[in-house]
C-alpha cells in the first residue's frame, strides 16, 4: 500500500495539472489557437471527465511509487504506458458515460504527446535541478575533482558526485583510446592517467578519485603512484569483490591504504564448487574471533550454509563476531559457541549436537616473539595437541572435509611457532585414511592488518610522531590480504582430496622498512617527519620466509594461486610418538621444548636469539 506524504500529493496534483494542460493545448493545436466558441465548452466539459480518468490511471500505473530526484529511464516507461493506456481509454469512457460531446480525433493523438512530454519533462528538470542545478556545466560548487578510470564505476561515481555539494568532478582519465575526448553522463573524458599532472594544475584539481575496482593491481597502483608523485591525494572506490557482493556502493569513497598498493589481483573462485561444498551446509570455523577465521566467517556467510558455527577461546572476540553477524546476516543461522581446542569433552560435545560437514581450523598461538620465550610448550599444546583433538573429533563424527590454515614459518622453521605449525600439518597428515574425513592444509604468509602484524603497530606509532621500530633493514615477508587469504583457504578446502598441503601464491616478498615507509607517506607525512630505527631481529626471527622447504617440490592444480607441496612423509609409529609427547599434561620450559622439537622437525634450526 502506497504511503501518502506531501511530496506524494504534489506530484499527483502536478499531473491533474499537466493533464488540464495538455488537454486544453490539445484543441488549441487543432485549431491553430484560434478555438471556436461550441469548442471551447465541449473543451471544458470533456475536461471534467478526461482528468480524473487519467489521475486514476496514472495512480493504478505505480507513477507515484518512485522519487522524483531518481526519475530514470525506468519511470519515463512507466509514464509512456500509463499515458498511451489512458489514450486508449478516454474514447471508451466518454462512450460508457454517456458524454455527449463532439471531439475531434486530432485532439485525441495531440493530447498523449503533450502529456508524454510534460510528464517526462518534469520530471527530469526535477532531477537536473535536485542533481547539479539547471545549468549543470557551469556547475562551481565543491571541490574541483578529476577521475581516473571511466568505465562502470568511474561512470556510477560521476552520478553520485553530481548530487553531491562537496566535489566538482572536472573530468575524467582513461587510458583507453576510443573514449577519449567523449562524453560521460555529461563529463568529458580529458586525457590518458598520465595527462593528469596538467590536467590538475589546469583546474586546480587536489584530489583525484581512482574508480579501478576491476583492473589489475599493477594499473590501479600506477594511477596511486601517478597522484602521489604529483602531490595529489587520492580517493579510490571499494574492492571490487565487496561491490559485487552489494555490501558497499561505489560512492563509499576511502583513502588509499596499504592493500592498493601491495595488494593483488582478484581472486577467481570456483562459485559453484564452494556452493556445493558450503551452501546448506553446516560449517564450524575454530578460531572464528581471529583474523583470518573472522573473515573465513564472513566469506562463508555469503554462501549460505545451514547453520555457521563460531568456535572461540575469546570471549571479547566471540561477542564482537556476534554483533557484525547478526547485523550483516540477520537469516542466517549462527551458533557462538564458547571453547577451547584442546578441551575433548567440550568438542565432542559441540560436533554431536551441529554435526558439521566441514571445518575451518584456525585456532592457534601465531606470535613468534610470544611463542618463543616462556610460551613454548603452551604453543605446542595449542598449536599440535590442540589441532590434533580438533581433527580426530572430526574424523570421529564424520565431518566430510576438514581444513587446517597453516603458515609458511612451518618450512624449514626457525621459531617455535613455525615449529608446531609443521607438527599440526604432520598430524593432519597423519589422520588421513583412503575413507572419512579428508584433510587439506593450506600454508600462506603474513595477511595485512592482522592480529599481531607489524601495519598496525606501524599506524599506532606514526601516529603517535613515531619513530617507526623496523627489526632490521632486510627483512623481508610475504603478504596477502585478509580476505584474499580467506578465498583461497575456501578454494583449496573445495578442491582438496585428502592429505595436501596447498602453497598459496603469495607473490613478491616485500622489505618491512618499504612499508614503513609507504605508511609514512599514505600518513601524509616524510621520513624527515617519522624516523626509522631499526632494533635487531627479536626471538625466533628470520630475514626472509620461505613458502617451500628445500626438500619439497610443488605440483601444479588447475587455480592460477595454488599449487601443492609434496612434503615428507612421516612413519605411524613416529607419529604416534609425537602425540604421546604432546599429551603430556605437565609443564615444560623452553629449552626441554626446542631440544623435542628439533627430534619431531630434524628441520628446525632455532636462530641464536632464540634463548
């Protein structure tokens, strides 16, 4: 039922009006203005009934539903069907109501064109007057603003900046040769990205607005690297996966961050497989308050399972989960379930009563420095024993597919935690029987922005004048984004058949001291402004990681981001020897750790600062 408000009344009593209009127009037309007298009161009684009928029409026709401010092609559609309708029909109501009047068949083709006309017409210079006045091209308010990018969004943005008081879009650059010098939803595109240095000294541009979202990183970092050179600050439009998902509008402008300039491509999944794998299905993720299992968490809701299940150690991180769920996926069915990895009673319990068909494992200790001193055995409990109560209760209660995240620290481990990761993977591995619950492990580097990761640490201490704490001028790490690590865990959880450790593609390794320094200038300062230090490299570091042991080789699959490793094998009885060990229910200090664990990892080699 169509509410009734002002505006609503005023768009009907300008259509009676229009209609009154085109109506008298109608006969004047047909009489070159010069209306005879008999004609002039047939006019007016026909108009008492010719008005009210169109009204009637037009209000069964849904005219007044829409907002005028967003009339589009879709409501002059509307109109012409409601007008060309009531065309048809005033001939058959002045028969039915028996007026008896002599009115020109002229009128009645005259009439439905003007009201077509004024209708429509109306309408748009609403819109032109609501979007940009009536004198759009001359329009001086706002910031002057150039965007880089017209394609679909750089052309969506130009609408929304057109209603908006606060930016002056001035053009638009594209690289593309057959659009430039053409007109865009009334902007001209001016010139290729690398004309924007003229461009913007030209218009007084200080702001550029990157609308990419769908080229490859190497294009949208070189327009960032463009502006920055150049002095410019710059905007960008969402990712492109949360625009295809609807979450966000491209008017949701953002500063440029650290994941345009280091981030990659976008992810190419299998929608269909994870649909199969995922939807109306019941999903546990362990570890669903932590970085990577919190997006797990978001990424699987957009599938739809049954029923998505949290399992978290955290409290905090439990209820924070339970406030974004429930206000971004209010149909879904999701349990918040308290726990933690390592507690039996509390597993068996929770995989009786949901019944999972598939489990995430992200549940682990992952601070190096942490894990190294004084929490070595609390991060083999964790990290092994815990993973290993997590995966048989799988097996045991025929969970189909259980997926392990992994780390590259695990090859050819340095630090304790890299260490335990390896032994998680050697269990899983171990589990795997030709039938039941298959197990994939999948191992990627550092994500951006997670717990613990260097990129907050670095915001909060620019932010406080710094200096910038950088462990040495050579480390090096690999990185990926949060939800790009997510996607491809998903990917490699579908294609996995059993006892695989997937390597994600994790690209170029980058110099922590470059990203200070990126994360300077995206600050709007200098180096002259943030000092560097560098403090020598803590517990259980290492210069560089590495994504594959020395003694493994990887096997191509058919997703461009993921290959397998095929790492060594270890005997049952070895295997079993290690779970005894890690069952131990007694406290062990650091030393009496590593010294077990080079046994389990003849691989892990502890770096000297390791004590």
């Amino acid at each position: 039922m169509l509410k009734v408000n002002r505006y609503t009344a005023m768009a009907v009593l300008h259509d009676i009006f229009v209609a009154a209009i085109a109506w008298a127009g109608a006969y004047l037309l047909r009489f070159n203005f010069d209306l005879p007298q008999n004609f002039q009161s047939e006019m007016w009684r026909t108009l008492l009934w010719v008005a009210p009928l169109q009204s009637l029409i037009f209000w069964y026709m849904g005219l007044y539903r829409g907002i005028w401010r967003y009339a589009s092609l879709v409501d002059l559609r509307r109109i012409f069907m409601a007008v060309l309708l009531a065309a048809m029909l005033i001939p058959l109501g002045l028969w039915m109501f028996r007026i008896h009047a002599v009115v020109p068949r002229s009128v009645l083709i005259i009439d439905p064109i003007i009201l077509l006309l004024a209708m429509g017409g109306g309408r748009l210079l609403y819109r032109l007057w609501k979007e940009q006045g009536l004198f759009g091209d001359i329009k001086l308010q706002g910031e002057p603003v150039l965007v880089m990018g017209a394609g679909e969004a750089g052309i969506g943005l130009s609408k929304d900046l057109a209603r908006s008081r606060e930016w002056h879009q001035v053009g638009f650059l594209d690289d593309d040769a057959d659009k430039q010098g053409r007109i865009l939803n009334g902007i001209k595109v001016l010139g290729k990205l690398e004309s924007l240095p003229y461009w913007a000294q030209r218009f007084g541009v200080t702001q550029a607005i990157i609308a990419m979202p769908s080229s490859t990183h190497q294009q949208r970092k070189h327009a960032i690297d463009l502006a920055n050179s150049n002095g410019i600050k710059a905007l960008t439009v969402p990712a492109f996966d949360d625009l295809l998902s609807g979450r966000v509008s491209v008017s949701q402008l953002r500063a440029v961050e650290l994941d345009d300039l280091l981030g990659r491509d976008p992810v190419q999944l299998d929608g269909a497989g994870l649909h199969e794998q995922l939807t109306d299905k019941v999903v546990l993720v362990t570890g669903a308050g932590g970085s990577i299992g919190s997006e797990l968490c978001r990424q699987i809701a957009r599938f739809a399972p049954r029923k998505l299940v949290l399992y978290e150690a955290g409290e905090l991180a439990l209820y924070n989960m339970e406030q974004e769920l429930n206000k971004a996926f209010p149909q879904l069915d999701i349990a918040y379930l308290a726990g933690d990895v390592r507690d039996d009673v509390r597993l068996d319990q929770v995989f009786g009563e949901y019944k999972p068909n598939a489990v995430f494992h992200a549940a682990a200790y992952k601070h190096v420095p942490l894990m190294e001193r004084h929490n070595a055995w609390q991060a083999v409990r964790n990290n092994v024993f815990g993973t290993w109560r997590a995966a048989s209760c799988a097996q045991r209660h025929g969970v189909e597919k259980f997926v392990l995240i992994s780390t590259d620290k695990a090859v050819n481990p340095t630090n304790v935690m890299g260490t335990t990761k390896r032994m998680a993977e050697i269990v899983c591995q171990g589990l795997q029987r030709s039938e039941g619950t298959r197990f994939v492990i999948v191992r990627f580097g550092n994500v951006l922005g997670s717990n613990g990761s260097v990129i907050p640490k670095f915001r909060e201490q620019i932010a406080k004048g710094g200096p910038i704490t950088v462990t040495h001028p050579e480390i090096t790490r690999f990185f990926m984004s949060i939800p790009e690590a997510a996607q491809l865990v998903m990917q490699a959880g579908y294609m996995g058949k059993g006892g695989e450790i997937f390597v994600l593609d994790m690209g170029e390794p980058v110099k922590i001291v470059d990203l200070a320094k990126e994360l300077i200038r995206l600050s709007g300062l200098g180096e002259e402004d943030i000092r560097i230090e560098y403090t020598g490299l803590r517990p259980g570091e290492k210069l560089y990681e590495e994504v594959l042991a020395d003694s493994e080789h990887t096997l191509p699959t058919p997703h461009p981001k993921l290959r397998i490793a095929q790492a060594r094998q270890v005997a049952a009885d070895e295997l079993q020897a290690m779970l005894d060990w890690v069952q131990i229910d007694t406290a062990n200090s650091d030393e009496a750790v590593r010294e077990r664990l080079q046994h389990w990892v003849p691989e892990y080699v502890p770096t000297p600062n390791a004590h």
